[in-house]
C-alpha cells in the first residue's frame, strides 16, 4: 500500500499517467512493440540533429557567416555546432525537475516540442545580409534550445526495453535503441542530397535546404505519440512504483555514483569521437578541398549508415556471445587501426574517400551498437534513469560535441594524420575506462 507521504510527492500529471495506464491494462506491451517504439524516437532526435549537422558544413558557412573564408566559416558553424552539446546537460537537469514534478509524458511532450520547435524556426532563418550579427544570434540561440531539448528527449524506454529483454539476450536488445542513429542520418542525408543533386546552388542557399528543417516538426510528433503510447502502458507504470525508472535529484545522483558517472563517461568515447570524424567532419573536408559534388558524397554517405546499421546489429550478436566489456574493448581496438589508414584514405581521392566512410561507418556501428547499455549498466536500480541520462549527456559532450571543429583544426592546419591522433586519444581513454569499470557484465541492463 502507498504511504500518504509518497503519494504526496507523486508527480501532478500522475493521477492522467495512472488513467492511461488503467485504459492499457487489458494487454501488455511485449519487447517487440518497445523496440519499434524506441527506434522511433531515437531516429527523431538523430534525424533532427543531422539535419542540422549536414547543414552546418553546406548551408550555414555561407549563409550565416560569409564574411569568413570557407575553413574559417566552417569553423565557425562547428563552434555553434557544439552548443548543443554544451547544452544538453543543463537540459537533463531542467527536464529531470520537470519529470520530478508533473511526470514523465509532460516532461517527453514539452522536450520533443522544444526540439521540433527549435528545428524547424532555423528553417525560418535570414542571412547574414539581411540582419547582420542578429543571424549568428538566432542561430546560437535555436542551437542551444536543440540541446536543452535532446537532454530532456531522454524517456527511460531503452531502459524499458532491456528490463523486458531474455537474460541471455541482454546485448542484442540493448542495440536497438543505436539503430536510430544510423536511420536518422539516413534520413537526412537523403533529403539533402535530393535538394543539392536537383536545384541550382543560387536556389538550394535561398529555399531549398530549409525543406528538411520543416520536416523536423512533423517527425517529432509522430515520435512524441509511439512515446507516449509506451509510457501510458502497465509495464512503464509497475517500473515506476519499483523506482526504476524515476528521476533523481542530479546532486543525489553525484553524491552516490559520481564515479560512475565519471567512468561511464569515458567508456564510449572512442565510437563517440568516431561518431563525428565519419558523418560531419569528411563531408566538411570533401566541400572545402576536393572537387567532388556534396549531393554524390552524402548519397556515399546513406551507403554507408546502412552498413552501420548492419553493423550494429552485429555489435548484438558478439556482445551476447562475447561480452559487452570484451565487445567494446574490441570496438576500440578495431578504430585505432582505422585511425592509422583513414589519413591515406581521406587523402585518396574520391575511391580513397568512399573507403573511409564504409569502414568508418561500420566500425562506429560495431562499437556505438554497445554504448548505451554500457552507461546503463553502471547503476543501480533507483539510479539508472538518471544516471543513464547524464553520463550519455556527459559523453557526447567529451567526446563528439567539438570532434568536427577539433579535426577541422588539426588537419588543416597541421595535416590529417593529426586528426588520427585525435581519434587514438578517444581510443585510450575508453581503452582505460573499461580496464577500471568492474560492471559492465554484472548488473542486468
């Protein structure tokens, strides 16, 4: 029976959550219908994000900010660029109190509008000609309510997934939720590349790339109901009443596994790092110093996410077969050797260049296919929602958030194999972090 003192501290929309809930009881919600419902929502949040990536190497360097050079103006783009990394912690704590307060359906509906909102006003966005400085500032500004929204799309339903997923199986349903990077980008990518390939470049800079920011909205809403749905089932309920899946003040998340948060911060970080140098940072380099026309490259680029897909459902089968801690360690081990080619690649002109995106993409896929259950893993019960949460917030920030800018910088100033250096330092520091994590194989994710 519920104390009168935890009911007092149920949140307000509780009381419309427990009548959703009450409507869905007749049936339950098998893994099935979870995965499809998680796939959804992560390929909103990735397509929103790509969109803008893709975005910030062809449209805005010269649109928002063509008073610089193209590298310098590209620059620029990737500094705004990490904004919303920068931002999606503080969203996480914003969004947590929300959860806390009036629940989980408020807190993923205010969040998914934020994002879709935030997206598709850049497609609104005037140039640096028609306002000056007050182009950068919108910008910044929309960039920013991006990552304050991706911080509060976290809904606990990968979570929701593995607690529901065949103990033998942990590695393969922990995948799923990876996949909507790759379907994302895939997303699109295919419509920007159908705009450049089909409108003269006068008109793609004036109207056509804001066609894929309007879209941004509607994607969000369709993700915003098969997220709901899956909230409002009985299964989502009984893991609330147990405190699986209930926020925690972030202090009190600190207090108790700061370590964890630490270490599982860095455990992701050589397919985060690589995360960027495959889909943003090669589509820069391509644009600013070869010849190669950017509709082909990203078409290249759709190519390759679907080996990413493939990819990541392999990353499944070998970690159910070998370990999580064993699959990402071999993860990390497999990018370092791809660090060591991907200059010669990059530099290989177009065939060279095409290499390094089919096995760029299917290494991240090995290894990003992992990299969720293994920040989960690292809590307790009471502690995992949250604590999932942050540590995800926390590396992408280390470890993506200024990737496209770093290697932008490193390799046009001092040559590509830099940016290989960059990438064996994300390698070492997951290397590192897996040798001091201890949990990965012993708590159910």
């Amino acid at each position: 029976m519920v104390s009168a003192t935890h009911e007092s501290l149920n949140p307000t929309s509780s009381g419309l959550e427990r009548d959703a809930r009450d409507m869905h009881a007749r049936g339950t919600v098998d893994p099935g219908n979870i995965a499809i419902g998680v796939i959804i929502g992560r390929t909103s949040e990735f397509f929103d994000f790509f969109v803008y990536a893709i975005a910030s190497v062809l449209v805005f360097p010269k649109l928002i900010f063509p008073f610089a050079d193209p590298l310098h103006g590209t620059m620029l783009s990737f500094l705004v660029f990490a904004l919303a990394f920068v931002a999606r912690p503080i969203g996480s704590f914003i969004f947590m109190a929300v959860d806390r307060r009036y629940g989980r359906g408020v807190k993923l509906t205010a969040a998914l509008f934020l994002l879709g909102g935030s997206t598709a006003s850049m497609s609104f966005l005037p140039g640096y000609a028609e306002v000056g400085v007050y182009a950068i500032i919108l910008l910044s500004v929309f960039r920013f309510c991006q990552g304050l929204a991706l911080g509060g799309a976290w809904d606990g339903l990968a979570s929701l997934l593995a607690l529901n997923a065949p103990t033998n199986h942990r590695g393969w349903y922990a995948m799923i939720p990876q996949l909507g990077a790759p379907i994302g980008f895939m997303l699109a990518s295919a419509l920007f590349a159908y705009f450049v390939t089909s409108l003269t470049t006068a008109d793609f800079l004036d109207w056509g790339w804001r066609y894929p920011f309007f879209c941004a909205f509607a994607v969000n809403v369709v993700a915003l109901f098969a997220r709901l749905r899956l909230v409002a089932t009985p299964e989502f309920g009984a893991l609330l009443e147990r405190h699986e899946l209930e926020p925690v003040k972030m202090t009190e998340l600190l207090r108790v596994h700061g370590r964890d948060v630490l270490i599982g911060a860095f455990v992701p970080l050589a397919s985060f790092a690589t995360f960027h140098l495959v889909t943003v940072f090669p589509l820069s380099w391509m644009t600013l110093y070869s010849q190669q026309s950017p509709g082909s490259f990203l078409l290249v680029e759709f190519v390759g996410a679907i080996c990413g897909i493939v990819a990541i459902i392999c990353s499944g089968l070998l970690a159910d077969r070998i370990g999580r801690r064993n699959q990402l360690a071999v993860g990390a081990v497999l990018i370092a050797c791809f660090a060591f080619v991907a200059p010669w690649l990059l530099d290989g002109g177009n065939t060279g260049r095409h290499m390094y995106v089919i096995l760029g993409f299917t290494l991240l896929g090995l290894s990003f296919g992992q990299a969720a259950g293994a920040s989960a893993s690292r809590f307790s019960l009471n502690y995992r929602y949250s604590g999932s949460a942050l540590t995800s917030d926390l590396s992408w920030l280390i470890g993506a958030g200024f990737a496209p800018f770093v290697a932008l910088s490193l390799s046009s100033q001092f040559g590509l194999v830099y940016t290989s250096l960059y990438l064996l330092s994300g390698v070492v520091c997951t290397l590192v972090a897996i040798f001091f994590s201890k949990t990965l194989e012993t708590r159910d994710n």
